[in-house]
C-alpha cells in the first residue's frame, strides 16, 4: 500500500489569514491590515471569518516600496 503524499502548506499560492501574510512578508499584521484598507493587497473572502492572500499579489506589493540603487 503506497502514502498518498499531501502538498504542504508551504506549496499553495494561497496564505490563509492576516498572520500568515504577515509572516510571508516580515511585516507586522497591523501593516497588513493598512494595506487591505488602503487596497494595496487584493484578497479574497470565501466566507465570514476566511480571509486568503495570494503571495504573489504580496510580492507585488513588496515591489511598489522597492527603492532602486543609483
């Protein structure tokens, strides 16, 4: 009988709540939820109390506060 092998948590494009999208992007949750507010992370809220963050909608976020070298 062969295990069937699960993906990780670590592997879905998906974060689940305001505490794993801080913690993906080393900021603080309150910062995370300054960006929900100010709408400069989409999200998606499948039920009442579920909130989803896509990493990549983070990463992109990320990179509008990016400062280029001279």
């Amino acid at each position: 009988m062969t295990k069937k092998i699960e993906p990780s948590a670590t592997e879905s494009p998906y974060l689940r709540g305001q505490g794993a999208a801080a913690k993906y992007a080393q900021v603080s949750k309150r910062c995370i939820s300054e960006w929900q507010a100010r709408g400069i992370i989409p999200f998606l809220k499948p039920a009442r109390k579920v909130c989803l963050f896509r990493k990549a909608d983070i990463d992109a976020a990320l990179g509008r506060f990016e400062v280029k070298a001279v």
